[in-house]
C-alpha cells in the first residue's frame, strides 16, 4: 500500500460523473451550497446560526432543522421521481429515453431510500420534538444532548446521500439492496457503500430517538396525565417509539453484517461458502414492515388531533383508538414475511402470514370508522388541515383494500414486483404518511412560528397533491395487473403501455407543482406573516396543552408546569386561570453544546472513509469521534437558570 491509496484509497478524478444529466445534478448540488453559504454571509448570520440553532438542544429548534433538512430531501426525492416517469413515458420501442439502464436503477434506488429514511422520517422526528413535551407538560425531553446527536446523525446520513451526487455513484440494487445484486461481485462500485452508510448513520440516529422519546413518554409527563389522559399523538409516537426501539437494531445488525460481506470479505448472504441470501430478506423486512407502521402512527395521531378540532367534537372511541395502537404494534411484527410469497416457503408459512396481514387491517380500520363518527352530526370546518385528512381518507381506503388483496398469497404470486405493489406502497406512504404530516405542520404552524400559513394557496396545493396523485399512481394499478413490473427503464413498443406512463408523467409533474404551490405558500406567508401573526396560542380552537402557551412558545415551554385533571385540558379550562399561575420559579435549562455535531461530523468523515478506503481517514476520524464522546462524557453538565423576572419578561413580550 503506497502513501496515495493510504491517504486517498480508490478516490480519483475518474469518479467525477460521467453523463450528463449527473453533471447537472451535481452542480445543482454544489451551486445550492454556495448559494445557502453566500446569504449566510452577506447577512452576517453565522454568529446567530451557532449560537441558536446548530448547537441548540432546544428540542423545538432541533424540530425545525429536522423539518428543513426532510424538505430538502423531498426536492431531491421528487426530482428522482419525474426522472424516473420522464424515462418511462419516452423510452418505448426504438427510444431509450433520457436515461441509460445503470443511472435509472441508481435513480430508483436513491428515490425509495431518500423518501423513507431522510423525508418520512424527517417530517415525524420534526414535528415529535415539536409537539411531544408540549403535550405533556413537559419543558424538554429525556435527554436533550442525546436529541441533539440525534439529529445531527440523521443530517449526515443525509449529506452522505448527496456526496454520490458528485462522487462516484449510487446503489443500483433497489431501495433494500437484495443481495446478490449489493455483494461486492455484482455491485463491485462505491454506491452500495454510500446507501450502507447513510442509512446506518441515520438509523443509530433514529435508534436514539426513539429511546429518548420513550422515556420521555413514561417519565416526563405533566402531574395528572395518566397514560389514559395523554392526547392520542402522544399515544401514536409511544406506539411509534417502541417499534423503533424494538426494530431498529435489526436495522444496525442487518447493515453491520452486509458491510463486513463486502469491505471485510465475509459470507453472510453470499450464495457460497455457507451464506444465505434470504437471511438478509428475513432481516431486512423484520425491521422494514415495522418501519411502515412507525411512520403512519405519528400521521394517525396527527389526524386524531385534527378531526375533533375541525368538527367542533371530542374524539369517539378514544379507548378503541388506543387499544388499536397498541395493537397495530403487536401485530406489525407478524406480517413481514408478506414481502416475499414467492421465495417457498410452504403453504402453511404463507396462510400464517397471510391472515396476520388481513387482521392487521382491523385495528387500522377501527381508527378510520372512529374518526367518521367524530365528524357526524359535527360542525366541520374544511380547513387545509382538513382537508389533507379527507384526502387520506379515500386513498388511504383504496390502497389498503389493494393491501388486503395482495395479503392472499395465490394473487401475490400474481402481482408480486409488479406496478400493482409500487401503486399500493406508495398510496399507502404519500397518503398515510405525507399527508398526514402536511396535516400536522398546517396545523402547528401558528404554535411553531407565531402566524399562520396562507389557506388559499394551501389549497390549492392539496388538490395538486390530490389529483397529482391519482393520475400518478392510478395507471400503475391497471400496468400492474396488465403485467408490467417494477424497476422497468424500456419496454417494447408493441405492449401498449406508453399512454398509461404518459399519464403517471402527468401526474408526477402535478404533484411537483403541488410541492412548489406549498413553497409558495409559505414564502407568502411570512411576508405576510404581520398579518397572519397569533401570539394567543390558539387560532385553530385547540384541545390539548400546547395551545396553552405563547407562540410561539419560548424555549422553556411552559413558566408553570400544568396540572391535569381530564382528557383534552385546554379545551375544558378556557376562560379560567387552570394553566395560569401568577408567580414563577427559576427554571433549570440545560446549555447548548457543539459535541452532537462535532461527534456527527467525525462519523460523516468515518464513513466516507470506508466508503472510498481511506483507512487513514477512517482511523482519526474514528479517534476524533471516541474523544468527543468521552470529553462529554466526563464533562460536567451545564445548565442555564431562567429566572422568574426573565420569564415574566419573556411572556410580556410574546403577549405583545
């Protein structure tokens, strides 16, 4: 080994992009950096930056990059996805479309990972950290340092997506990476290793949260909030947490052993030498199937919270909800293997697994038959929150009635890696999942910033969203049952499915509009934001305690910590001084630190190293993330005290 491949291992100006379309796409990249850096600094903001948000462990600041950084990854998701339709809607017969077959399958790839791992999860562990501790009573979480590392964790699996942009390339083995095709013999290049590498960074990431936010549940609620008092988004990021808990360490293990297959020259899911390659499907779907779940309670607790504020009700069943919670997560463990009928596993495997996912649909329609009862005989209000949830509601319906179909083994043998799966996954995460999250920052908005968003654009954007869907996925319901499969770049001219992915081009290009409205929408509203300013707290007629507080709410949350006596608090104490006391204590809060980001930018440095061999690289940045750990580890505490004339004088200033 010379001092080159030491210092640099395989890096070298081969691995710049080499068509043109990655080109474009890494300049995009690169100009979007400088660009965020040059108005950093010509307004001279990265005193403040520093100071107040990228070593904040306030989680409602840490909420909001969380935020930033899934819209950010939504833009790239979404531009993979109109690339992918654009490629399916030229590329018939004699045409090869504006993609070669290696950069399509690496588009494919990067467009599932990105929108699971960087987008979904994004938008839940952002508005978690911004709602949870309001919730509950709460002035932070757990273990703010942790949810802090957290975050920064969970960015530099992000980056580390992006880098492939520009160096060298991406997994073209699917959003999962089945082995064979991810073995280093048949993706013998670095994008495997980039898609490895993320996601093990974000998941560790995502591990944590989970942890912090389930102890926060159990031990940080306000005096009188049983588990039977806790609004029903607490209850669905409990359920949430401990799947997360449970499940993602399969994650760790599952990636930890295909790194060791392919930089260490072991044989777990090799075909050879005693490997199994349905070992990693195994693994990989045991933590997967329980990742769908995690995602889609938080958005089902969003809608609990704003069916019965938009008709005027309290929430029906609330017992029934929380009891198909929990059992949603029983139950999410004991479906996985649905994700391959066809590997053989034997008629009685597949009639377990098979019932397991039927049953699973009961519990998740005992919420939808809840949510119909809250709104009947009430006095509803179609506003943009409302609106994303009655678009759930009939997607939502459709694509789990396709669920339900392909839960019957005879017919997924049928559709199985067909579009017919592509259409039911994705009506099953864009409507479950994103709208409800959409839902859930359009409500919160005001509580967040202090001014509401702009409803008519916000309009406008859910029916671009909505049609933009069905005309997007729609057609790939009838391409599937017509046979055509998933991943597909080209196809002959002669099976007549051009007007069909002419159609979901269509539809794409009507969802991107719809993203585009929703920016809109919000650089509208904050130069109007005087206009639309609400420091009451409760501009929407709120029920639960973080409509109680200023906003938006200062970084201690609440001066007093409440005392519940009932469901829905703040809805029976208005008009009274409940949650109001005249005189305060000091608050202990603790300081901000720069050790999560430090911590996470030597593992980024790590795991590029493996990425690319640079060993040299690898070992200090190795070292430099141990010290980190281990100076605060030892470090003492620091902590900020509020006192009550500072309280009193922040809260002056909100009411104003």
């Amino acid at each position: 080994m010379n001092w080159y491949s030491l210092i640099f291992g395989t890096l070298s100006w081969s691995q710049l992009p080499q068509n043109p379309i990655a080109w474009f796409g890494a300049c995009c990249v690169l100009l979007g950096g400088l660009v965020v850096l040059g108005i950093i600094t010509y307004n001279k903001f990265w005193t403040r930056l520093w100071k107040e948000w990228l070593t904040s462990v306030d989680p409602k600041r840490i909420g909001v990059m969380y935020l930033v950084v899934a819209a950010i990854m939504l833009a790239r998701g979404g531009v993979d996805a109109l690339l992918m339709r654009a490629q399916q809607a030229t590329s018939v017969g004699d045409s090869q479309g504006i993609l070669t077959a290696q950069h399509f399958q690496e588009i494919f790839s990067a467009h599932g990972s990105i929108m699971i791992f960087f987008v979904a999860m994004g938008f839940m562990f952002g508005l978690i950290n911004l709602i949870l501790p309001l919730q509950i009573g709460a002035r932070d979480v757990a273990f703010p340092f942790l949810n802090s590392l957290s975050f920064w964790l969970f960015a530099a699996g992000a980056v580390l997506v992006n880098v492939s942009l520009v160096l060298g390339d991406f997994s073209a083995a699917g959003w999962l990476a089945y082995p064979p095709l991810s073995e280093l013999a048949y993706s013998p290049t670095v994008g495997v290793d980039y898609w490895l590498w993320s996601l093990q960074i974000s998941g560790i990431g995502s591990l944590l949260s989970g942890v912090n936010f389930l102890v926060t549940i159990v031990r940080m609620r306000c005096k009188g909030m049983t588990y039977m008092k806790m609004p029903m988004f607490v209850w669905s990021v409990f359920g949430a947490m401990w799947l997360v808990v449970v499940s993602f360490p399969i994650l760790t293990v599952t990636l930890a052993l295909l790194a060791l297959d392919r930089t260490a020259g072991m044989h777990f899911f090799t075909a050879g030498f005693g490997g199994n390659m349905m070992m990693y499907v195994n693994l990989i779907w045991a933590w997967g199937h329980p990742e769908v779940y995690i995602l889609i309670l938080p958005a089902f607790g969003i809608f609990s919270e704003v069916v019965p504020v938009f008709s005027g009700k309290k929430l029906a069943g609330y017992t029934s909800m929380v009891l198909s919670i929990m059992a949603i997560v029983a139950l999410s463990f004991l479906v996985w293997l649905h994700h391959f009928f066809t590997m053989g596993a034997g008629a009685d495997v597949n009639a377990f697994f098979g019932i397991m996912t039927a049953v699973i649909a009961i519990p998740t329609g005992v919420k939808i038959f809840n949510w119909i009862f809250t709104m009947y005989k009430g006095r509803i209000r179609f506003t943009t929150p409302m609106l994303w949830f009655m678009g759930f509601v009939v997607l939502f319906t459709l694509g789990g009635i396709a669920g339900v179909v392909m839960a019957e083994p005879p017919a997924d043998y049928q559709l199985h890696n067909s579009l017919f799966l592509v259409a039911h996954f994705h009506t099953m995460i864009v409507s479950g999942v994103l709208f409800g999250y959409f839902a859930g920052l359009t409500y919160w908005f005001p509580k967040i910033f202090g001014f509401r968003l702009d409803e008519r654009l916000g309009r406008r954007a859910f029916w671009f969203w909505l049609f933009g869907f069905i005309l997007a996925f729609g057609p790939l319901y009838v391409l599937g049952l017509m046979g055509a499969t998933r991943r597909i770049d080209h196809y002959a001219a002669a099976t007549g499915w051009q007007g069909w992915f002419i159609i979901a081009a269509i539809g794409a290009v009507l969802i991107a509009c719809g993203f585009i409205t929703q920016i809109m929408q919000l650089v509208h509203s904050i130069k109007c934001r005087n206009d639309r300013r609400d420091t009451t707290g409760d501009p929407w007629n709120g029920r639960t305690l973080e409509w109680s507080v200023v906003s938006p709410a200062p970084f201690y949350n609440f001066a007093t910590l409440p005392v519940v006596e009932q469901r829905d608090p703040f809805w029976y104490s208005k008009g009274s001084q409940l949650l109001k006391q005249e005189t305060y204590e000091d608050i202990v809060m603790p300081k901000n630190t720069s050790a999560g980001l430090i911590i996470a930018g030597f593992v980024f440095l790590c795991a590029f190293g493996i990425v690319w061999h640079m060993w040299l690289l690898v070992g200090i940045a190795l070292l430099g993330a141990i010290i980190t750990v281990l100076v605060r580890v030892f470090s003492e505490e620091t902590e900020y005290v509020v006192t009550a004339s500072e309280v009193e004088r922040i809260e002056r200033m909100h009411t104003i």
